[in-house]
C-alpha cells in the first residue's frame, strides 16, 4: 500500500476492545428480547375462561375451542421437522364442535432449532385449543401468537368443572 503525499494516517476508533465490548452489548440485547416478540397483543382477545362462560372464542376464523391430551405426534416432515400432526384425547369441546380423537397440524422446527415464534405441542400434556376444522377433518390451531396454550393438568380439570357447572 503506498503513501498518499498530504495525507495523514488516524488511528482507528474501533480497536479491538470497542469491536468486543460492541458485540458482547448486541449479544446481550438480543438475548434480553422475550421469546414471541414479534407477537402483538389483541386487546379484545378472550382469556380461555371467558371463552367458555361466553360459549365463543371471538374470531370468527377459529371457531372451535377444546380441552385435551396430546396422545402422541405423526411427523409428516420425517426425522427433520416440518409439518407435524398432534393427535389428541379431547376431554371437552365448550366452543363449536370437536370429535373425540382430533388431529392438529403444527409446525415443528428441525432438531437442535429452537424457533421464538412457535407453539410445539409435546405427547402427554393438556392443551387448550382454539381452532378452525378444514374440511378433511384436521384441525388448523390459532398459533404461537393466538390464545391455544399448554395447560397444568390443574389447571385443565378447573376448566373442565367450570364448563360441566355451567
């Protein structure tokens, strides 16, 4: 590299102590940012026991709402993730209508991915459902920013009294 006449040389502001205070601080904000941040909160979205009082979900897309376990998972995708099926035991379906034995396509991320903005659904837990029937049977769930959650198996039985009382 040659020498430019008139022209000084300025040492670089960003040495080696700033490049790694600089990613140490980008790191740090990007672990601080909750998981579904990308999710925005509806307003006049119904909490799963206003859903049930109120006989419905309040989207006129998702309709139907369940109670239930997840027997096991089919994995369309194979070994490598992709579109996924949950099979579940429904216990109750307070909001539209729900067979006994429902499936309930998700995505599920390739091992070893974690992915922010997805809902997973694992065998042998309790789910609140909110979701819409196709027409082949499967249901489509409302997704990682909707209302469908996993629920304590405590939590599922309080649920399941309060619809039988009412």
């Amino acid at each position: 590299m040659g020498v430019i006449p008139g022209v000084t040389r300025q040492r670089s502001v960003c040495g080696p102590r700033v490049l790694i205070v600089c990613v140490a601080l980008a790191f740090t904000t990007v672990l601080a940012v909750p998981a579904g941040a990308s999710c925005v909160d509806d307003p006049d979205a119904l909490s799963i026991r206003q859903m049930i009082v109120q006989g419905t979900t309040g989207s006129e897309r998702y309709d139907v709402l369940f109670l239930g376990r997840v027997l096991r998972l089919h994995d369309l995708g194979g070994d490598e993730g992709g579109p996924t099926i949950a099979r579940f035991l429904v216990r109750e379906d307070p909001v539209g209508s729900a067979p006994g034995r429902a499936r309930v396509r998700f995505w599920k991320p390739p091992p070893g991915v974690g992915v922010s903005d997805n809902f997973e659904f694992r065998p042998g837990r309790h789910y609140a459902v909110v979701a819409h029937r196709r027409s082949n049977g499967v249901f489509l769930f409302d997704g990682a920013c909707g209302q469908t959650t996993q629920l304590s198996r405590h939590r599922m039985w309080r649920l399941l009294r309060r619809f039988r009382r009412s």
